[in-house]
C-alpha cells in the first residue's frame, strides 16, 4: 500500500496549495474489484495492488479488520446497484459486512442516501461522496476511513515569524513544545539532500512524520525521501546523536543553560487543515484502472452477470494537524457503467510491464506496521509506462 502512496503521489499535478490523500482507502476497493477482475483489467490491477488478484479480496479484508483494530481508527465499506443487476453472490458475499444497498435512478435521492452514508462512516469530515451518480450507474462500490489520535504530549499554541524562506516576515499561528526526548527529531542522508524527520507519537499507536528538506529542494523529493526514511533505505541519525552546529534542515545544535540535567527538544511547526478532491481516472494508470475504463468490454464476470466497465472513481480526504492531535477522513468510490463484449483478438503475445516505483507523501504511520493511513499532497513528474499490447 505504501508503493500505491508513492505512485499516487508521483502522478499528483503541481500546484501551489496542499492536499491529502489515503491510499489505504483506495486500496480495498481495487483489491475488491481485482477479486472479480478478468483479462487485461484483472492485469492492471495486479500491477496497481502488488499482489495477485486471487489473494487481493482476502487481503483487504484482513486490511480492513485491522484499521478497525487500530484504536481511534474505523473502516468501512458500502455496495449500491441498481435493481435487476444480476451480481454474482459469491462476490458480494466475500465484501466485509457491506449492506447491498440500491440506487433507484432517482439522481437526488440517491445523491442523499450516498452523502449520508459518506458523512456518517467519516463523524461529518467528509460530507459528501467523492463521485456523481446519474442514470448511467449500475453499480457502486466505495470505501470509508477515519483516524483520530491524540499526542502524548501536546503542544502549546502561539505565534511565530519566520525569518527567511517563502513565510519571511510573517505572523503565523505556531505550536510549539519543549521535551526531554531529542531522539524524536533525526536527520537523514538521502539523495534529496539531508532530511529532517520529527515523529509526533499518538496515544492510539499512529504517529505523524513531519518532514523538512532543504530550502529550494523540491517538495516530491522531500516526500519521497521520507518515505525511503520509513521503508529503512536511509538510515537517519538520532537527535542525541547529531553533531553541534546545523546538522540538518531547520535544526540547530548547541549546549545551553537549563534548570535540569537532562537535554531538550525544542520544537516550532504549523497546525494545518489539508482537504483533497482526486479525480482517480485522471490517473488511471497509477490505480491499475486503463483498461478497466474501456467500455466496449466486460471486465469483471466475477462481479456481475452483465457487462460493466469503471465509468467514474473518486476520493475526497481531509486532515488536521493541531495542538491536541491529529484527525483524518477519507472516502473513495468507484462507479460501475454498462460494458461491451469486443470480439477476442486471435492472438496471445507476450507482454512486458514496467513499473517505475519512488514513494512520496507526508506521512501518517501507524507504528507498529509501518503503513502509512494518510499522506500529504506532492507531484512527480515520473511515470509509470507500460505496455498494454495484448
């Protein structure tokens, strides 16, 4: 899941404000629909996963019991179609406790019934569902994830003026803290330059990794360093460790007076307020999703007994940083539409997939797997090609 989070963020446009993403929420539906998948959509989808499609159904299933497990966490997921769509029980019947709800074709009824659904799975963090739903569907399939921890030890709000970088000169709302704890703050060596990484410990066993790269480096390559940080390809050397001086992005160390023997933590950042709107199949490639979109073809006999093809896919996702806490929410969905059967091509050739893989993403990590359950906004201009000859 964490490569998912890597490749989504590659594929992010650039653009000057923040966002946020889950690819933990995004993650059981693909699995899901792999589950039920043929040809080259159910190839795809393996690719986007990590995994073979025969185990991917299992597998979110296990990853959606252990979101639940996870104190302050919750996860959930909904099935809608429209009456007379003959679905294949023995798929729907593998879906984790999801009521098969139906969309009646009336657009403002069932627009109501989805944003219900997606407002109260997320505590009103998400009000609405990420994707339209008209005429045209005849099946949904979405997903719902929370997180909420508090710090062990909170911050203290006030201000601060930062005096260069792009925020030179100006009053911002700061938070601020002082520990005994300098190995909470390390630096890296990474190939984006040295990187600066303070864990914020949560009472509910999810952290959040702040990262400070360089000035001038790019935001993509900060991410991705952080995630190489995580996944233990750079090996960062701890706060009571560091030599004197400015070992690392934003951090200074020095011997100082103190009124107790043991040494100290310091710490300024912001609070923040991230929310994210993805259009999925802007990158479809990144979700295993191109051929699935190709509606003159059934692409999921598992799931239904009629042609269906992905017609719309979607997450909305937001997420605070303050001084209590952290909170999270996302929803993604993935619209079904009539498919087609294309006549089969009369010849089977060998296919090559390339997959370029360089993770990204400020990270929300629950400490004991190391997944990563939110991640902060980044683009990438690196691609993930490859060859759909079939």
């Amino acid at each position: 899941m964490n490569r998912l989070s890597g490749r989504w963020a590659a594929a992010l446009p650039a653009g000057p404000g923040g966002t946020v993403f889950s690819s933990a929420c995004v993650w059981p539906l693909l699995a899901f629909l792999a589950d039920g998948a043929a040809g080259p959509a159910r190839d795809e989808l393996e690719d986007a996963l990590g995994m073979r499609a025969d185990g991917a159904g299992a597998a979110a299933r296990g990853l959606l019991a252990a979101t639940g497990r996870i104190r302050g966490a919750a996860a959930a997921v909904g099935l809608w179609a429209r009456p007379g769509v003959p679905l294949r029980d023995a798929w729907v019947a593998r879906l984790p406790g999801a009521a098969l709800g139906r969309l009646t074709g009336d657009d403002a009824a069932d627009r109501a019934a989805l944003d219900s659904w997606a407002a109260e799975r997320t505590g009103g963090l998400i009000p609405e569902m990420p994707v339209r739903v008209d005429g045209t569907a005849l099946l949904l399939l979405a997903a719902a994830q929370t997180l909420r921890t508090r710090w062990l030890r909170p911050f203290r709000q006030g201000f601060m003026t930062p005096a260069d970088g792009p925020w030179a000169g100006r009053d911002l709302v700061g938070l601020c803290r002082s520990t005994g704890l300098p190995d909470r703050v390390a630096v890296a060596r990474t190939p984006a330059g040295p990187l600066t990484v303070l864990r914020v410990l949560g009472d509910t066993g999810v952290d959040v990794h702040l990262l400070l790269g360089e000035d001038g480096v790019a935001p993509g390559a900060v991410l991705a360093a952080g995630l190489g940080v995580l996944d233990g390809s750079y090996r960062p050397v701890s706060g009571d460790a560091l030599p004197l001086g400015r070992p690392g992005p934003g951090l200074r160390v020095e011997y100082a007076r103190s009124t107790t023997r043991e040494p100290r933590l310091w710490v300024a950042t912001s609070p923040f307020d991230l929310t994210g709107e993805h259009d999925l199949l802007a990158s479809a490639g990144v979700f295993g999703l191109t051929a699935a979109t190709d509606d003159r073809h059934h692409h999921f006999p598992g799931v239904a007994d009629v042609p269906l093809a992905v017609g719309r896919a979607g997450q909305a996702a937001r997420a605070r940083f303050t001084e209590d806490g952290f909170e999270a929410a996302a929803v993604a969905a993935i619209l079904a539409v009539p498919g087609g059967c294309a006549p089969r091509e009369p010849y089977r050739v060998r296919r090559v997939s390339l997959a370029v893989d360089r993770p990204f993403g400020f990270l929300a990590v629950h400490r004991t797997s190391r997944l990563v359950l939110s991640a902060g906004w980044v683009a990438d201009p690196v691609e993930c090609p490859r060859d759909a000859a079939r």
